[in-house]
C-alpha cells in the first residue's frame, strides 16, 4: 500500500491534534519559501546574494468533508466543527507528513473565510467540497 500524507491542524505549542483534513484533493504544498538578495553592479564582476529570511504565503488545503448517511444536518454539525476548531486570527501549526515518521511544519493562521465550492451541485446531502487558506510565518 502506497503512503498518503495526512494534513493535520495542532494547536500552537505543538501538544495537541485538533483537527485532521479528511479526503484532501489538492494542495500546493510542501513550500520552502527563502527569499534572497541579489546586487550587483554594472561595473563589477559577479553578484553578492543575501540571505533575506523565509516568506509568508497562502498554504492552501482543497479537501471534502462527507457522511454517508446523506443526512443534511449530519453534514452542517460537520462544517460547523470545522469553523469553530479553525477560526480566524489563532496560531495553529499545520503539520504535512512527509513519511511515516518525518513531517513538515508550518506556523498558521486563517485570515480568510473557508470556502465551500459545489454547493448548487452537491446540495449538501453526502460531501461538501472545502478549500482552506492559511497564511504561513503569521505568528
């Protein structure tokens, strides 16, 4: 069986998993965003490259909340404890596991609202599709 990497959302010191994306489709991580400093000089030879630190950047999660009960209501307690374990403004670490044993971190917050896309077609009766965009070094 091949491995497949779980995202997990834990609280800012690290000790406690408190969400786990389920189903993710489609993510653009993993990122090492370093930025540096090239100058150079149209008389000189050559360039001088500074180390200027990491960079902030929107990971984003498109992942699929589902109860195969069909039940509507079922499926609403499920977004509602997404909202409420994710809100706006709060440090979290988003962990991505690269194996078994090894895993990337990253230093999160969500600053915008999480997006639900298919509703007109999924009507909400057995999955609702999610999006998720969590800005990195916020905190």
């Amino acid at each position: 069986m091949s491995f497949v990497p779980r995202f997990t959302l834990r609280d800012s010191t690290n000790s406690t998993e408190l969400y786990v994306f389920s189903a993710v489709q489609n993510t653009n991580l993993p990122q090492t965003p370093r930025e540096t400093v090239a100058i150079s000089n149209l008389r000189a030879k050559g360039s001088v490259v500074i180390d200027g630190g990491i960079k902030s950047f929107d990971a984003i999660i498109e992942f699929v909340l589902w109860d195969n009960s069909g039940d509507y209501e079922a499926l609403m307690a499920l977004i509602d404890t997404l909202e409420s374990t994710i809100p706006i403004n709060t440090a979290f670490i988003l962990r991505m596991d690269k194996t078994s044993s090894t895993y990337y971190d990253y230093h999160v917050k969500r600053i915008a609202p999480i997006q639900y896309t298919d509703v007109a077609t999924d009507m909400r009766c057995y999955r609702q599709k999610c999006s998720i965009s969590l800005l990195t070094e916020a905190w």
